[in-house]
C-alpha cells in the first residue's frame, strides 16, 4: 500500500512516497521557494500539483495512477487543544485547522493550502492530519497553564502547547526497542535538535512536559530563537532601541540565537568550526547551548521521579555526538550507569505514514 506524506511549510513543500508493508520511502522530493521573486511555483496549491507531475512523470514517476496511492498524511503544526491525535480530514477538521491558524500563522495556512490542493489534484483519496502538539496534549495543567490571570486561559486559551511532537514520539517508541523494555515502563528525556530545538518529558509513552510553549520560542536556545528570556525584556528593548513590539518578535524568533550570540551563524557546523579556530563568541553560544539542554535535563528528571534514557534526535541531535557524550560525561556523576544516552534519527514522515494507514484501513 502506497502512502504519500505532504509536509507544507511557509516557503517549501516536502513529500515521501512510502511503501508502508515494507516501511520504505520509494519517492521523495521537496519544491523550494515557493511564491518568491523569481520562483517558478507562485503558491502551495501549484506545488501540490508539481508533485502530481513529478510522481505520474513517464520518465523518473513511480506511478502509473494516482489510483495507486490510498491516503495522503499531511503534517499540521498546530491543532490546539481539539486534536490529541491525528484524524481524517473532513469540513469541520479545515475549518478547527483554519481557526489555529492564529496560533501558527507560518505554518497552518500553508498546510490547510495543500490539504484543499491535494483534494483537487488526488479526488477522492482520503486525506489525514496529523499535528505536532497532538503528543504534547496528555501534559497535565501544572505543566501547561502559565502565572497568568486564569482568565487569559479561559478566553484565549493561552497556554503552552509543545510542538516537535511527531518527532517525541517516534524516537520514544525506537528508544524502547533499543531498550527492549515496554515504552509503558520507560522515563524518557527526548532532545530533539535541529534549527529549532526542544525537549520533552516522556513517561509510559506520553508527555507529560516539554520546553517549547505556547509557540516555539520559548525553551532552549535555537539557530535563530532566543527561547527562555525575561518577558520584561520586551518592554525595556522597545523603549531603549526605540522599535516597536513587531520588531522585538523579530529580533527574538530570527536574529537571536546562535546566531544573535555568536555574530556569524545559526547553522551548528559553522559554530562548529570557529569553536575549533578560539573564536570567543562561538564558543559561548556553544557553551550556552549545552548548558540549557543539561539544565532541562535535570529538571526534567526531577519531574518524573527517575530517569532510564536520554535520546537525541534531530539535524544537530543524530550528527554532534560531542553534544550527547559531554552531556553523559557531565551527568553520569549524578544518574550513575542506569541512566543510558543515545542517539536515535528521526523518521516524522514514517510516523505520519503509519498513522494516516492506520485510519484509512479501517
């Protein structure tokens, strides 16, 4: 059975044909740029239709019929406090995904184009969603309310909500495997870092706590986001650089960061190698960026009462293993040699697949 995953986000749209019997990728692909200057793909809906071309193409397609894909898994950022796990598209999930867009106005809009578009393009193949904060939904609400008036909850619903959490989960199950333990009798600290970064406390399979909140910028530091700061600092930058609230959101979400900090990157290679050359800027972005993953670290094994693994996962996760072995140096005084440390590669797509098999089959 094939099964296509669409992964829209707000200039690019990826895709993987999956063979999901034999759990394989069998095509994929991603069209970039999408809707700049100079772009030959003006909007999602065109991507979506780009993709078609690519898959039925005579001479590089592996298909000879849309007829041959059976569902078509969409990754979705943000499904608020309605979706716990992932669903089958109808009106009424459009117009809930549509409604979130306020809380992902980067991120929701571009999926809810491709999941209309993949309707247009691929009639009558039943289309799933699956979100990134549907993991983080079994958090109880001393993890995820704020000290805010009660109020602001009530009416907005803000909240932490965590994302990255497709990707929480699909390590947390590999872990058990490597384990050979039951993910129900497992405490986890998932690390899953990339461009973005966050962290989630994981027991018997469910979050109950994670570092992103109530968008991605809060937690640990990141390519480009600042994460855990004084909400003061807002107030006291806008008066002393004289700039308004849209430019602090700015300067938090895409000049902060390693970038802010180290003045010459947000890409971990590059910090990477100007470490190696004494640059003094890099090596603290460096240094601050293990310190916070090591704090949450603690932090998080104090909430679940123990610890068996810590994973990590993601661009940064599964390809610095300096990260991981100065962490497990660092902590092994602390945990002793239950704990274990390891690395596991993500697979977001292949979960997607599963879950959008698992629907439709039924």
């Amino acid at each position: 059975m094939l099964i296509l995953v669409v992964n829209c986000g707000s200039s690019s749209a990826k895709y993987q044909l999956f063979n999901i019997k034999y759990k394989k990728s069998v095509a994929k692909g991603v069209i970039e740029r999408i809707g700049e200057k100079g772009s030959r793909c003006k909007s999602h809906y065109h991507a979506i239709g780009m993709i078609k071309d690519r898959l039925l193409s005579k001479k590089k397609g592996i298909l000879r019929s849309i007829d041959q894909i059976k569902g078509i898994g969409h990754r979705v950022v943000h499904g608020g406090e309605e979706f716990k796990e992932a669903v089958i598209i109808n009106d009424k999930v459009t117009r809930s995904i549509e409604r979130f867009s306020e809380l992902a106005p980067l991120h929701n809009p571009p999926a809810l184009e491709g999941i209309k578009a993949c309707g247009k393009f691929f009639p009558g193949i039943p289309e799933v969603a699956v979100f990134d904060t549907a993991f983080h939904q079994s958090m109880p609400q001393r993890a995820y309310i704020y000290g805010l008036p009660f109020n602001f909850y009530k009416k907005h619903k803000v909240r932490r909500y965590g994302f990255h959490g497709t990707s929480h989960r699909f390590v947390s199950a590999e872990a058990a495997k490597k384990l050979r333990k039951p993910l129900q009798r497992l405490k986890l600290i998932t690390v899953h870092l990339g461009n973005g970064c966050s962290m989630a406390a994981v027991i018997d399979g469910k979050s109950i706590d994670t570092t992103m909140g109530f968008t991605p910028l809060e937690g640990l530091l990141m390519g480009t986001r600042s994460g855990d700061l004084d909400p003061a600092i807002v107030k006291f930058l806008t008066e002393k650089e004289k700039v308004n609230i849209n430019k602090i959101d700015e300067i938090l979400n895409k000049k902060s960061g390693l970038l802010g900090i180290s003045g010459a990157s947000n890409d971990m290679r590059d910090i990477l190698t100007l470490v190696k050359k004494g640059n003094k800027r890099a090596i603290l972005a460096f240094e601050i960026f293990v310190y916070r993953i090591k704090k949450y670290i603690g932090a998080y094994a104090a909430a679940m009462g123990g610890l068996d693994a810590v994973i990590f996962t993601g661009g940064i996760g599964e390809n610095v293993p300096g990260i991981k072995e100065t962490l497990s140096r660092e902590l092994r005084p602390i945990f002793g040699k239950k704990a274990k440390f390891l690395t596991i590669p993500t697979n977001e797509e292949l979960l997607i697949a599963h879950d959008t098999y698992n629907l439709i089959k039924h």
